[in-house]
C-alpha cells in the first residue's frame, strides 16, 4: 500500500505543477529567501503580472 500512495502523492504534485496550482506558492519561498527586504505582492498582483508578461512575451506559444 505504501508504493500506492507514493505514487499518488507524486502523481498529485506532478498534476499541480502542471495546472500552476503551487507558482504562487513557490514565487513566495522565492522572495522571502532571495528579496526578504522586500514586500511579497498578493496572490491576485502575482497572477495579473504573470499574465501581462506571458502576453508581453509570447515565447513559443503558438497563438
């Protein structure tokens, strides 16, 4: 049962870094190690700049 479970966990966190689900939550570890002088925006701020920049910069999107 244990190999059952680590499979799902791992399936789990795999599904969540696919769907965004933790960015935000990593953006945050990232700020509080590398900026801890600086304020940590909102989770909404978060999603607004990342989607402003992903239209900025397109990349290898393909629309």
């Amino acid at each position: 049962m244990g190999r059952v479970t680590e499979g799902l966990r791992h399936f789990r966190w795999y599904w969540a870094s696919l769907m965004g689900d933790n960015h935000y939550q990593r953006y945050v570890e990232h700020r509080r190690r590398k900026h801890p002088d600086q304020p940590v925006c909102s989770e909404r701020e978060y999603w607004r700049m990342r989607h402003a920049a992903s239209d900025a910069n397109p990349g290898a999107r393909c629309c």
